[in-house]
C-alpha cells in the first residue's frame, strides 16, 4: 500500500478551486429553487430581448441528446469526475478560477439533474431566439473561457 503524507496530498488540492466550485453551486441552486416557483406559472420581461422564463432540459447543451436521458447523465457525471480530479490540481490564478467556474457549473447541473424526476436540469434565463440557460451555464462557459485566456497566454493551468 502507498501512503502519501497528508501534508504533500494538501499542498495539491486547490482551495479555492473548492471554495468557488461550492459557491457556484450554492448560488445556482438557490436560483433554480427560485425559478421552480417564481416562474412555474409566467415568465418575467427583465428588458429588452432578455426574459426568465421557466423551462426543463433533459439533454446536454443546447437540449442536445434530450432522447437519451440516461446516457447524458452517465456521461455528464464522468466529464465532471474526470475535469475535478484534474481541476484539484490547479496552479493559483486564472486556473484556479477558470477550474472552481467549470466545476461547480457542472457540479449544480448534476445535482439539479439527478435530484429530478424526470432527470431534467432547470433553465430559466431567455435571450432573444439563443436557447435558454441557467447560471451553471454561465459558470461553465465563463471557466471555459478563463482557462482558454490562461492557456492562450502561455500561463500553466496545472500545479
């Protein structure tokens, strides 16, 4: 048996990798429970071409692969293990950031899908005609983006 010292097992997990992972999904979980109700009989004009409008996607994004409920969530739960494990490792910085973004985006997505039934993730945030989204979208389009700006910039994304 291998036994890594606890202090060298540490110095690899990013903490703020966690810290802002759990906040994004905090945050998106409340909102969705808001939108559950809030919008469960209307939708609401915010301005312009944006509304909240209540709505239940049981694909990717996008609503792709709707028909296949199951295999979306099977997959979706591997991306995220796969992405956390190596998102733990982050160097400080805009790695860290852009990995706590993409991981608790995809974090609140599986809760919210998994917890229900039919396994739907809630959506509720309309642009004109672009298809409807939640704050676990942001998140993981905003980390994607931060870590493409670290990677572009020649910045090292792993510790």
């Amino acid at each position: 048996m291998c036994l890594v010292p606890r202090k060298r097992l540490v110095d690899r997990i990013n903490v703020t990798v966690i810290v802002i992972a759990l906040v994004v999904t905090a945050i998106d979980a409340l909102a969705k429970i808001w939108a559950r109700h809030a919008l469960a009989t209307h939708a609401i004009h915010v301005g312009g071409a944006i509304w909240l409008r209540l709505q239940y996607n049981s694909g990717i994004s996008f609503s792709f692969n709707q028909s296949r409920a199951l295999l979306t969530t099977i997959a979706t739960v591997a991306v995220a293990v796969v992405v956390l494990v190596v998102g733990l490792r982050a160097r400080r910085g805009l790695p860290a950031i852009g990995f706590g973004l993409l991981i608790g985006g995809g974090v609140a997505n599986i809760v919210d899908r998994l917890s229900a039934t039919p396994h739907q993730v809630t959506d509720f945030i309309a642009l004109g005609s672009f298809p409807v989204f939640n704050l676990a979208d942001v998140a993981i389009t905003a980390g994607f983006i931060t870590l493409l700006a670290a990677a572009l910039t020649g910045e090292k994304l792993l510790a």
